[in-house]
C-alpha cells in the first residue's frame, strides 16, 4: 500500500473519530497551507536573543567594575538594574509594537532584581542567617510578581511568581526546621495542585515544568520517609496513584516521572531483597521484564488517556 | 459571593495555594505554642567546647570528666612554644538562655604528671549528674549540618546550620551562639547536670 493511501485512510479513521464532515475537512483544505514560518517567531527568537545579549553585556560589565565601585554602586548596578527592566518589560505590554520584548525583559529583571535585594542586605546589613535575606527577597520579589500577574496575566509573571513563592516556602520550611520530607512531600502537592491549574488555564505552557519539580518533589521525599519501614511497599501505590494522576491530569510529563519511579522503585526492591538469594541475572531479568511492561503501559496509556485527550 | 465562587472554580489551585501556608500553621500550633507553655531547663548543662591557642598561655592542657558525682580534670604538660587545643569549660541555664564560661587556673595545681586526675578550686562546689537526660527530662543535642531535601535545596531550603539545643519532647531551647560558635559535633563535649547534693549521678565514668 502507498503513503497516499495509508495517509487517506489515516485521515478517514481520523474524521470518523472526531465527528469531522466533508465540508469542514474542505474548508480547511481550502484555507492557505502554512509555508513560510510567521513572521513574529523571527522577531521572538531576535527578542530572545537581543535579551540574553543585553543580559550578557550588563554583567560582564558588573563584573569588571565591581571592585572599583562602592556599597550605593553595587545596589544600584544590580537591583536597579532589575527593577528599570521590569518597569520597561511593564511599558512593552501597553504597545503592541514591543510587547514580544516583554519576556526576556521580565526573566532578565527576575535575576537582577533578586541578586539586588541580596547584595543591598549584604552591603548594609548587620550580617546574621542569610536565610532571612532570602526569606526577605523572595517575599517582595512574590509580591511584585503576583501583582504584575494579576494586573497583567503574562505566563512568564506565572513563572516568576510561582518561583519565588517556591523559594520563600522553601526557606520558610528551613528556618521553621520542619522536617525535610514532609516538607518536600507538601511542597510537591502544592505544585502538583498549581500545575494542574495551569493545565486549564491560558498558562498551560508551563505546566509541564510544574509538574516535573511537584512530582520529583513528593516521590522523592515520599520514599526517603517510607524507606526500610514496614510502609515501604506502600511507595508502589504512590507511584501507582501518580500514574493514574497522569491520566486524570493528561500530563506526559507525570506519566514519566511516575513510570520511572515505579520503575526505579522495581529495581530497587529487586536489588535489596532477591539480588543476594535469586542472583543478579534473575534479578535483572525480572527489571527487564519490568520496564517492558512499564513501558508497554505507559505507551498505551497516553495514546488511550492523554494523546487523544 | 465573588470569593466563593472563585474557590469553587478553581478549587485545585486554591488548594495547592493553601497546602504550605497550612503546614506552616500547623508546624507552628504544634510545636510553638507547646514551647511557650515549656517549662525551661531547671538544671544548669556543663558541656567544653574547643578552641585553639597559638601559643599556650598555662603549662597544662586538660579535659573534664565527671568523677563520682564531681568535675575532675585530666592534665597533661604543653610542650612550650607550639600552639593547642584548649578546653573551655561552659555552663548553659534554661532559665535565662544564656551560656556562661567557667574559668578555671591549671598554673596552681603544681607539678604533677601527665594523665594525671586532679581537683580543681573553681569546680570543686559543683555537683554534676553526668546522664545523658537531665532530672527533669531535657536532652542535649549539639549544632550541626543539616540538610533539607533535593528538590528544595534547588529553591533554597538546602545545607544550613542548625543551632546546638535542649529538647524535651516539642520544647526546644536553643543555645545562644558564642562569637560565631554554634557549639558543634565535633568541638563540643556534653558533662552533665549541675544538681543540688541530693541528685547526684545516676551514672558515673
């Protein structure tokens, strides 16, 4: 059989899937093919690019006067810095001409700005646990960002504001001296809550990271609690439970965590209890066998749950 | 109500929004408000720490030991002109959460022979228990390095100092630091209880 005819076929199973009719699929057919990519990615990848070359310029130009300059200089080089490019990445989002400007002006002012806040308690504090400082920084840098977010809802303030309000409940759970893994353990569930929000939101781009740093976050700290306890097996049902989240959630990026944790888990269990009386062959059989079906699994579960979705 | 309809449609992120905020509430109604009902540390804890002298100023050098229920140094000559580890003897009260050096002269014990047990004046009104928990049920634990967990370490909860202490259950009475020293593992050594006569050791070296 042809392309063309597997493509036809393809395309018929498709539209019969998706309740598709002639008439849309000619009226799609009919619209220009898309041959040239647009015009704004160039402009973006030269926003992009024009941001980190900026961004470069200003800190090797930090770098080869700090010396020289004194405490004012240094606060003013670096948090005034960060703060005229958020004011600058505000002012590109009231034309339309530079608002493709916004985002690296935004993520260069979420690392000048930050470094400014530290550097100033640095050069006129009375020295202490730096946590507080971060502490500090954070929660003003969460204020700005969450503000800006809520008056402008751009993705990348999202980002930003999501990021710091990780480090300030970071450094807030360090300073509290609460337990690192039910610390860890909450701090994944909340991202993994903020995540799948962002997944029914117009930020659903950055969902994927969230995801990724809840999920590490809660297995990670899950399995250093329950490891060498009566409970450990129980790390198979969380694993189990965060697969099935993926598909709740239509997350590939879940989905992948999840499976790998299993799989890790697998190996693990199969190294501590069978490694010394099956032997290591049967002991990577049995793995082997594990990240086939894992991965069987895992195949079929996106296309059934998530790629269709 | 705008509040409750926006919880109710974006319940998720509410909340993934109110999951660390409650955790930092109820670390802080657990353990907090317990300590401020706590009663302090009734008994003085002995512990040295170590500091280093370039050139020693006193012709021994000595560490502490709890001898039937009383502070005894063993003394040992310095070689003259090189530098050494010197004990400092320190003494921390609950009550008023502070930590005080205890001086003592190792120049009037006169000529005695290295490993030598010795009494000293400074110490000798001191009753000490030397168990691990004190009388009225407080634990010493030195400061150290601790470490939060991967993925926080990354957003900043990582490797920090944590402040030697007295524990008994939730109640935690932290040590003042001492010129930058959090009295560590490996610099400080734990003695005992100062007690009244009655209470002397339930255990002995």
């Amino acid at each position: 059989m042809s392309n063309r005819e597997d493509a036809l076929q393809e395309i018929a199973a498709l539209a019969r899937h998706n309740n598709i009719t002639l008439e849309e699929i000619a009226t799609a057919l009919a619209a220009p093919a898309p041959g040239k990519p647009p015009a704004s990615l160039m402009s973006k990848l030269f926003a992009y690019f024009g941001g980190i070359l900026v961004f470069a310029g200003i800190c090797v130009f930090i770098g080869m006067q700090w010396d020289s300059m004194g405490k004012a200089a240094h606060v003013v080089i670096t948090l005034g810095t960060g703060f005229v490019l958020f004011l600058m990445a505000l002012a590109t989002l009231t034309d339309e001409r530079f608002v493709r400007a916004a985002t690296p002006l935004f993520l260069a002012s979420s690392l000048f700005e930050p470094t400014g806040i530290l550097v100033m308690l640095k050069e006129y504090g009375h020295g202490g646990d730096e946590r507080y400082g971060f502490l500090f920084m954070s929660l003003i840098m969460l204020i700005q960002h969450g503000t800006a977010l809520i008056a402008r809802g751009r993705t990348v303030l999202a980002f930003t504001a999501i990021t710091f309000g990780a480090i300030f409940f970071a450094t807030l759970f360090s300073l509290l001296e609460i337990s690192p893994n039910l610390a860890g353990t909450v701090f994944g569930a909340s991202l993994l809550c903020i995540a799948y929000a962002l997944t029914n939101s117009r930020h659903a781009a950055i969902a994927a990271f969230w995801y990724l740093v809840g999920s590490l976050s809660l297995l990670l700290s899950v399995f250093d609690a329950v490891r060498h306890t009566p409970y450990e097996v129980a790390y198979l049902g969380i694993s189990a439970f965060m697969i099935f989240l993926s598909t709740l959630a239509r997350s590939r990026t879940l989905l992948l965590v999840s499976t790998g944790s299993m799989l890790c888990y697998i190996g693990y269990f199969t190294e501590e209890h069978f490694a010394h009386t099956l032997g290591w062959p049967v002991s990577l059989i049995i793995c082997g066998l594990a990240l086939l079906g894992m991965g069987s699994l895992a195949m079929r579960l996106n296309n059934k749950y998530i790629k269709k979705g | 109500m705008p509040l409750k309809n926006f919880i109710k449609e974006n319940f998720v992120l509410v909340v993934g929004l109110a999951l660390p905020v409650l955790l930092v509430i109820g670390f802080l109604a657990a353990s907090i408000l317990p300590q401020s009902n706590a009663v302090p540390p009734q008994y003085e804890m002995l512990f040295t720490t170590t500091r280093y002298d370039q050139a020693s100023s006193t012709p021994y050098n000595a560490e502490f030991l709890v001898k039937h229920g009383r502070l005894v140094a063993r003394v040992w000559k310095n070689r003259p002109n090189t530098g050494s580890y010197a004990k400092k003897l320190m003494a921390y009260n609950g009550k008023t959460q502070s930590v005080r050096e205890i001086t003592y002269d190792l120049s009037k014990i006169g000529d005695v022979a290295d490993y030598t047990e010795v009494s000293l004046e400074e110490l000798s009104a001191l009753h000490v228990n030397n168990a691990t928990t004190s009388p009225d049920g407080y634990v010493f634990e030195t400061a150290g390095y601790h470490g939060g967990w991967p993925i926080t370490e990354i957003f900043g909860g990582g490797y920090h100092d944590r402040r030697a202490r007295l524990v008994k259950g939730s109640a935690v009475f932290k040590l003042p630091e001492n010129n930058g020293s959090l009295y560590n593992y490996y610099d400080t050594q734990f003695l005992g209880w100062v007690v009244p006569p009655q209470a002397e050791p339930a255990h002995e070296q």
